[in-house]
C-alpha cells in the first residue's frame, strides 16, 4: 500500500503531473473496484504516468494535434502491467492514421492528408513518451517516423512553418522556423522551449496562436530533447545559456525578426532552463518559467525521499548519497526493481541527463540550480504557477527576480480545471493567459514591409465594414492613418 502510494507520488522522473481523466466508466470500475466516487482527471489506468499522459494528448485535440477517440481508444487497448504495451498500442494507432494520410495524398486530398500526418506524428511521439528502453535499436527509426509525419503535414498543407538547422557549438540543432504571413516585419518572435518529455512539434499550439497575432515562433529541441536526444544522442546541460544564445543568434539572423522583441516560452524542466539562460543572456524581451522553477535538482530530492521512505529509509538516503555512492546505487536499483514503472522513471532520467547511475544522476542535478543567480535576470518575466504544481518553486523564483526590468505572477487553478504542471488538457485558458501578458509586453510594428502584406493585415485588422469596401480603400485608410 504505502509503495503504491510513493509510486503515484513519484511523478517527477516521468516528467509529469498527477492527472487522468475519467470518460470510460467500465474502465474506471475496473480501476476502482466499482467504487464510484473519481475526479474528472482520472482515467483509472494504474499508473500515473499513463493517466498524465492521456490528459496531454487529449490536450492535443485543442490544435488538431490529436483526436478524442483515437487517444481514448489507444489507451483503453493499453496493458498497463506489459511495460511495451503502451508503445506498441500508439504504434498501432500512428501506423493507422499514416496508412490513412497515404491514401488521401494519393487521392489528391493533401490538406486532409495533411491533417493525418500531423496526428500521425504526435502517436508516434506519444509511443515513445513512455518507451522502456531508450537505447533500444527502435527509438531512432520511431523518432525519424514522427519527424517525417510532421514533415509531410508541413509539405502537405499551408502551415507556415519550415524545418531549420540552427548552428550549436560544433554541430546544429533541430528547429522550426514559423513565419507569419500576415505580420509586420521585422515582427517579435516566440522562441518554444520544451521540458524533458516534451518535443518541439508538441507547441504548435503556441505557432496557431502566435499567427493569429503579430508573431513569428521559432520551435527548436535543445540538447536532451525530443528528437536531439534521439538522433543525436546530446543530453541536457545546466548552462543552457549556451543553448539559448546559440538559438537567438541564429533568430535575429532572419531578417523578418525584430531582435527587439524576442521572447522564450518554456515548460516543464523548460522552466528551469530558460530562466537559467537568462541570468546570462539579456537579448530576450519576455520570459514565461512554466512553471517556475530555481532548483531542479530539489524538486527530485523531495522526490527521493517520498520514494525511499517508501522503503523505510528516512534522510539517511541522503548522507548515503554523500558518503557511498555505490551502496546508494544498489538501494535504488533494489527499488527499481520492485516496479516497471520505477524503473523506466530512473532509467528515463538518466538517459536524458547522460549519466549512467542513479548516484550521478543526482550529483548532475545539483548543478541545475539558479538561487544565487536568478537576481541577474533583467528580462521582463511572467513565472507561471499551478495549484497542483509539485515540481516547481515559482514564488521563489518570483521573489527572488531583483533585477528584472517587469515581474508578474500567474497561477493556474483548479476552477479552471488548469491545476496541473504544464496545464494539461487546459490548453485554451493556459493560452489566453500567456498571451494576453506577452501582448501586453511585445512589441509589433507600425511599418509594414510591401503592398501584399499590407493587403492580408487589412483583411485581418481593419476596422469593420471598411474591408467590404475593397482593398484599395482599406490602403488608403491605413496609409493616411500612418501619415498622421
Ligand atoms: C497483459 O500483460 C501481461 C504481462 O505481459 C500478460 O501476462 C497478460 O496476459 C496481458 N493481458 C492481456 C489481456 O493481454
Ligand atoms: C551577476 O551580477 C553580479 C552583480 O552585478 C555580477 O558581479 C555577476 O558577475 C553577475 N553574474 C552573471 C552570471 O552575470
């Protein structure tokens, strides 16, 4: 009972809140043994990673990223007591919905083929979120097949965005340059960070925002993410201001960019990241922590102990730490081996720090910390917060924002159902309120490049009714309007 209990409390090694999703009755008698009182967020599937994980991908649908059914179904085929089961059912699903993508482009439907692809591309994403074996000899031809789907969704459709390689220390990292075809050039640009789990492709949401607005978005996995860690077998670093400026000497480089306005939305581990990169690099207008974070190193200390004490250690765990690592290490592997579960979680970690025991994981992890650091930020900061956030400490990074040139605090709640680390499932009120605050911080210009994209901005913005008129009249609205 009370193993079981730490095991669904040790959710900081996936990467991942405490959330699932009941819709399946059956399947949530099943989980409760008939009992019928739930929370809207559980699924009942046994293990909180794949509840999580369920509630991320439902998530999707909110930007054509995924579908309901197909999400709920995949999941419900789920064994959760098979370790590949879970990936093996999302490789079904993404090998359907390619099969599906194929014989529409062969009809000649590209934009539908398209829109399979692109959820063809999250399944095979979501097969790998939770693969037991990292370095098994499929995670790379897994991963190629996830870029090539969104890649034919890119070539199939008119989204706006192209693969990029941007230049990083001796070789380049992955991205995803998305220019908005009705802004203002140079116009402000988004840069997307992810988290540990996370793949850049998982924000196109902030790209369909972001276009509905005056913005560029630059979409990129750094070093231990998505398909970098995958192909190129980099794994994260602590000082990833050197990440982050690589990226936006490469972004302002692109001449519709105001290097003026440049902002870096970051999630998850993101969250710790991108405030990292900032305490020395100061080229960014905007920077949103979500969540919040100063030491991640802490959020996996507390971590361990709800684990071990799970299995009657207290702090000494700790000192054992300290003193033997080797015996640490043989106590951890004992608990590895008493759940499937624990065992991917720190193999997991591992693989995506670059270490290759749990003693070095945690001595890696003491370098990701900013508390002596985060006074440097200057760049204006929005830190992100959640009731149920327990992998954060957003208030503390708040505080401790000495420098900035403007600091706000936003936390997402329960009674808007966005509690969760990273919002999952709550994609719409997370957007709003981000970008709300970067509209207010982000600057878009009055000057407009060339006839055609004065045309598509008065299509877009012009007041009312003018529009109707014809474009010639809206020119001269907007031209006289500039002239005073
Ligand atoms: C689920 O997986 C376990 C472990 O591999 C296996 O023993 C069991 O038969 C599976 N259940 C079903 C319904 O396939
Ligand atoms: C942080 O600010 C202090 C005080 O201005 C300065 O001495 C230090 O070099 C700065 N550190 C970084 C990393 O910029």
């Amino acid at each position: 009972m009370k193993i079981t209990a730490a095991i669904l409390s040790i959710t900081t090694f996936v990467g991942a809140a405490k959330c699932s999703l009941a819709l399946d009755r059956a399947l949530l008698d099943q989980a409760t043994n008939g009992a019928t009182q739930h929370n809207w967020w559980e699924f009942g599937l046994g293990d909180p990673i794949a509840d999580e994980v369920a509630l991320f991908y439902l998530g999707h649908t909110y930007f054509q990223g995924a579908d309901i059914g197909e999400v709920l179904e995949t999941i419900y085929r789920t064994n959760h007591t098979d370790p590949r089961s879970w990936h093996d059912e999302f490789t079904k699903t993404a090998e359907r919905l390619e099969a599906v993508g194929k014989e529409f482009e062969d009809e000649g439907h590209d934009l539908t083929a398209g829109q399979s692809f692109l959820r063809a591309a999250t399944y095979r994403r979501a097969s790998l979120h939770r693969h037991p074996d990292p370095f098994h000899e499929e995670v790379p031809i897994v991963t190629q097949q996830a870029v090539d789907n969104f890649e034919k969704f890119l070539a199939l459709t008119s989204y706006p965005c192209k693969a990029v390689q941007i230049p990083y220390e001796d070789t380049t990292l992955p991205g995803y340059l998305c220019i908005n075809r009705n802004a203002a050039n140079p116009a402000p640009l988004i840069i997307y960070n992810q988290g540990k789990d996370g793949w850049m492709e998982d924000g196109k949401n902030v790209v369909d925002e972001a276009m509905q607005r005056g913005y560029h978005v630059l979409l990129y996995d750094g070093p231990g993410m998505g398909r970098t860690i995958r192909l190129q077998g980099l794994p994260f670093r602590h000082d990833w201001e050197k990440v982050v400026s690589a990226v936006i000497d490469f972004a302002i480089d692109q001449p519709q960019v105001d290097g003026d306005n440049l902002a870096l939305i970051s999630l998850s581990l993101g969250g710790f990241l991108a405030p990292r990169a900032a305490c020395f690099e100061h080229r960014l207008k905007a920077l949103v922590p979500n969540p919040g974070v100063v030491s991640w190193h802490r959020v996996y200390e507390s971590e361990l102990q709800l684990l071990a004490s799970a299995f009657g250690f207290g702090p000494e765990i700790f000192e054992l730490l300290e003193d033997d690592p080797a015996a640490f290490d043989e106590e951890v592997l004992k608990m590895m081996s008493t759940s499937d579960f624990l065992h991917w979680g720190f193999v997991d970690s591992m693989w995506h720090h670059g270490v290759d025991s749990p003693s070095t994981l945690m001595n890696e992890l003491k370098k990701f910390d900013i508390v002596d650091l985060m006074g440097n930020i200057t760049t204006a900061t929005l830190v992100v917060d959640a009731d149920a956030e327990t992998r954060a400490q957003a208030w503390e990074l708040y505080e401790g924002l000495t420098g900035a040139v403007k600091k706000d605090y936003l936390k997402f709640s329960a009674d808007e159902a966005a509690q969760f680390h990273d919002q999952p499932g709550a994609m719409g009120i997370q957007s709003a309120r981000i970008f709300n605050w970067l509209d207010e911080i982000l600057e878009t210009r009055a000057v407009l490049e060339d006839e055609s994209t004065v045309s598509k901005l008065a299509a877009s913005a012009a007041p009312r009714g003018i529009c109707s008129i014809g474009g010639a009249v809206v020119l001269v609205t907007l031209v006289l309007s500039w002239t005073l």
